[in-house]
C-alpha cells in the first residue's frame, strides 16, 4: 500500500512541475533499489551510445 501511495505522490509532483529531483529522493526513501537500477541503466546506455565516438576518435589520431 505504501508503495502504491509513494508512486501516486511521485506522479503527483511531475504532473504539478515539482522540480525533477523532488520525486527522484521520494523514490530513493521508499524504494532505493529503484533509483539504483534507474541510474545504472542510464549509466550503461550513455556509455554504450558514447563508445563508438570515442573509439572513432582514439583509432584518428593514431
């Protein structure tokens, strides 16, 4: 039930255009394996997407 609540609250805040790290500490208090899968997902894309540049890079000046 509280888990339910905290989402609703969280989409609440969005909808109201609470400032975006105000919902992103209310999902770290009631569930911070969330915010840790969230934040390595978007880690790992950002590398994968940015890896071909940098190897394109290195492999020009070499």
């Amino acid at each position: 039930m509280l888990r339910a609540a905290s989402s609703w609250v969280v989409l609440s805040a969005l909808a109201a255009g609470v400032p975006t790290a105000v919902p992103w500490v209310a999902i770290y208090v009631t569930n911070p394996l969330l915010l840790v899968t969230v934040v390595g997902t978007a880690v790992a894309a950002s590398v994968t997407t940015l890896t071909p540049t940098i190897t394109d890079r290195v492999s020009d000046r070499t």
